[in-house]
C-alpha cells in the first residue's frame, strides 16, 4: 500500500482526503513540482523546491513549513515508498474555504500533498520523438508552475492525436516550449533556446543543460525562434523531469538533419547522464 504526504504526516492511500471546498479544485489555485528520483536519491531537489516556493510566493502563497523540512518529507516519501527509480508529485493549494474568488482569510491553511510513482527497472526513452506544432494559447504567467494546465493538457492531446510525442509550442509563429518541456534547436553546433521570461517556465533539466554547455564550452544563444526556421535545424532536443534529455528527429512532419541525434545532443545526453546520482553498490 503506498504512503503519502498530507501536510506534515504521512498517510495511506485510504487515509488520504481532499475537501471539495478546496481551491486546488475549484479554482486550480495552486502550485506543483515534479521531482525526479535516480537510484533511490532526488535529483535536483533544492532546485525543485526552491523553484515550488518562489512560485508559491508570486501567487502570494505562504507555505506552512520551510524548504529544509519539505526536502526531508520527500525524501522519507521516497524511502517509506521504497523508490529506486521514477519520482515525486508534490502540490500546495491555498486550502479550504468557502468559494470567493478572492483570497481566503489568514486563517486558512494552504494544503501540501505528495506522492511518488515508481519506474519499471527496465523502461527505456525513446531514442528520438517527433513534435506537432501548437499555437500557445496559455496565459502569461507561464514561468509560475501553477495547477492550471488545461490549455498545456489540450496541446499534448492535439499531438497526441497527430501521433507526435509532445506539442511544440509557439506564440503566432515564435516557439516558446513545449506542453511540458523545454525545448532547444542546433544550427552550425550553436544550441538556441528561448530566454528566461514569463512565457516560459525555466526548467530544472534546462537549468542543469545551461550548466552543462557552460562545462564542455557548449555555445548556447538565449534568443526565440521562429518556427519557420526549426525547420532548418541541424539538430533539436527536449527536456523535461521525467525524459531529461530527449532527441527530436521530426516537426510537423519534416525530418530535423538526418532524423538521428546529432552530436551536440549526444554531448549534452553524456554530459548530463554524468551528473546523475549513481546508484549506491554493497560489497
């Protein structure tokens, strides 16, 4: 049976409760985060929940616990769940109250919850995807990773129903990200990638594929592009918690460069797999 986290405790699935007065619910008035877990260990966790408590505070959000104590719920989720490898869903909503669309009162507790999935020890990437391109009809405030996804839920459907892996996308013609990845294109071995602003939200992996160019001398330009010219890209890759790093052979049904991963993504697959936990081995 597996264990969860309400609030500070740690519950079973059958203990488990939400209140339908909960704003989460009606109003998706909530953040989230994705942790990723290697070998039993959270893999950029201060990252993960630095990033859970400044999106809390620009919805003006206070969480009713410190980062210190939130890093070690999770990771008592992770060992009580016995995960080796798959990751942790941690959610705070503004809690319960009666349903006014402005803030509740100061007495109203925010609600944290989490949970953790575990991955089959065989399960393996795709070795390259394809994308669908999707106008980016979200709102503006998409460097908040907040509980309203259903415009990035309605893109990764229109993929899906193309047989595409994920959604590219873009803002009348100017990529952006994807459904729920951060995207990159390589011309003439330079990496492109849109800037830091709020119409993206900065990834962790992207935050650890920034560093990683800057350790092998990978050129990376932070500039928008055009999806006229993603096209013509030698190269293009994805990233998100859940696939790290993953090449893209195909948009809107146009090859990328020869359909294989190039060599500035195998770089940056190998450069980012080195910094993965290891697993711990017993004599």
């Amino acid at each position: 049976m597996s264990i969860y986290l309400l609030n500070d405790r740690f519950v079973k699935d059958d203990e488990i409760t939400v209140s339908i007065e909960d704003r989460g619910y009606y109003f998706g008035d909530g953040v989230y985060e994705v942790i990723r877990v290697y070998g039993g260990s959270l893999f950029t966790a201060d990252e993960h929940i630095g990033r859970l408590y400044e999106s809390a505070e620009k919805i003006r959000m206070e969480l009713p616990y410190g980062k210190p104590e939130m890093k070690a719920n999770l990771e008592r989720l992770v060992r009580d769940n016995d995960i080796k490898e798959g990751h942790v869903y941690v959610q705070a909503t503004r809690g319960s109250a009666p349903r006014v669309h402005h803030f509740p009162g100061e007495d109203i507790v925010p609600v944290i919850t989490g949970y953790t999935k575990a991955y089959a020890e065989d399960a393996k990437k795709p070795e390259t995807v394809t994308l669908k391109s999707v106008e980016d009809i979200r709102w503006m405030r998409c460097d908040i990773k907040s509980l309203n996804l259903l415009p990035n839920v309605l893109a990764k459907q229109e993929a899906h129903e193309a047989g595409s892996f994920e959604a590219l996308l873009h803002r009348s013609g100017t990529v952006t990200e994807g459904s729920s990845s951060n995207m990159f294109g390589v011309k003439d071995d330079v990496i492109y990638t849109h800037p830091v602003s709020n119409f993206i939200l900065n990834g962790i992996t992207r935050r650890v594929i920034m560093d990683c160019c800057g350790e092998i001398g990978q050129t990376v330009i932070e500039e928008p592009m055009a999806l006229e010219d993603v096209y013509g890209m030698d190269e293009f890759f994805m990233s998100s918690t859940t696939n790290d790093i993953v090449p893209v052979s195909e948009i809107d049904g146009r090859t990328i460069g020869d359909g294989k991963p190039g060599p500035v993504t195998k770089a940056l697959m190998a450069a980012f797999s080195d910094r993965l936990p290891k697993p711990v081995t017993q004599n």
